[in-house]
C-alpha cells in the first residue's frame, strides 16, 4: 500500500521490545533531521494465536528543534511481512495535526523506517 512521497520519512532505533503472553510492547526513539527528538511506544496485541497481525494503541512524545514538545495517540493496525513487522497507524497530535503513518519495524536490527503522511 503506497501513499505517495511521505511528508516525513526517517528511521529510528528500538529502544525496547517486549514480548508478554497477551502482547508485545515496542519503544522507540530517535533523532529525525529538521524535526527533533521523537520517543514512541506501540502495544501489540495479536488477533488470533498465530501472531501475525493484529491491532495497537500507543503514544508518542516530539521534542522539537524549537524547544516545543507535543504529544500524541496512535492507534492502528499491524501484520508480519516478509520478515518484517508493518505497522499502518493514525495519529492524532494534540495541537490538532492528523498523520496517517507506515512504520516498518526490523526487530533483528532494532530499527524502524517511518513514512508519515499529513491528512490535511
């Protein structure tokens, strides 16, 4: 699924990965270029025993270049592809901006590419 040229586009590292009997929780956080220090957490929860896709919530914090922070609910969709975790997310930021976000996760790497699209 493609969404054109991403509005933002940058890779962050897993600070954590968590896996419990019910879900797996996942924490970011990284540097993105003209933008600030970005920190995220997913909670994966598997819609069948296979663990192969499913739904998350989450939050993530944005310290920005300008020293201003904002915050945000995640919430979306994810499924195993091809060896990797897609993550297919809708966030809402507390100062109103609404970003559709495909997140691709390499849990042996412990990275993760975003592609992030304004709604506006």
């Amino acid at each position: 699924m493609e969404f054109g040229t991403p509005d933002l586009k940058a890779t962050v590292n897993i600070s954590s990965l968590t896996k419990n009997k019910d879900n797996v929780i996942i924490d970011y956080n990284g540097e993105i270029e003209n933008f600030g220090s970005v920190f995220f957490t997913h909670n994966l929860i598997a819609a069948s025993d296979a663990d192969q896709n499913g739904i998350f919530e989450g939050c993530a914090r944005v310290s920005a270049i300008d020293g201003t922070t904002s915050t945000a609910s995640l919430l979306g969709v994810w499924k195993r592809e091809e060896g990797m975790l897609k993550i297919f997310s809708l966030d809402q930021w507390l100062d109103g901006g609404q970003f559709f976000v495909r997140i691709d996760v390499d849990e042996k790497a412990k990275t993760a590419v975003i592609n992030a699209n304004s709604l506006a």
